[in-house]
C-alpha cells in the first residue's frame, strides 16, 4: 500500500462518513495493491522448454525426504 492510499484510508476512518466508504476505500487499497505487484510477477520470462533441454530426464523427479 503506498503513502497516499494509507492516508487517504486513516483520513476516512476518523470521519463518520459509515462504513461503506471506509470499505470501499479499502477495496480500491487492495486493487491498486494488487495491480502493483502482478507488474513485476508479470515481467519474469516464462521457462521455455529448450532451457531443460540439457538436463538428463531423471533430475526433478525424486524429492529426498530424509535429509
């Protein structure tokens, strides 16, 4: 949440303006929140198939449980 959208909600909260505008104050928070960090998540490149194409076939497919 950035500085302003954290003002803009404590600002509200203290006023009786009901609680339907302290929830969708909140709400659009969470929205702008949300939009925020999907950018980055999105800018990874997805692995392609040819970068595993070197590994032998058997790695990845055991999990060793006892170390």
């Amino acid at each position: 949440m950035d500085i302003s959208s954290a003002s803009s909600v404590s600002a509200l909260s203290g006023q009786s303006a009901g609680p339907s505008v302290e929830n969708e104050a909140l709400r659009k928070a969470q929205e702008i929140q949300a939009r925020s960090a999907a950018a980055p998540i999105n800018s990874v490149p997805q692995p392609t198939k040819s970068s595993s194409v070197n590994l032998p076939s058997h790695l990845g497919q055991n999990i060793n449980t006892s170390a």
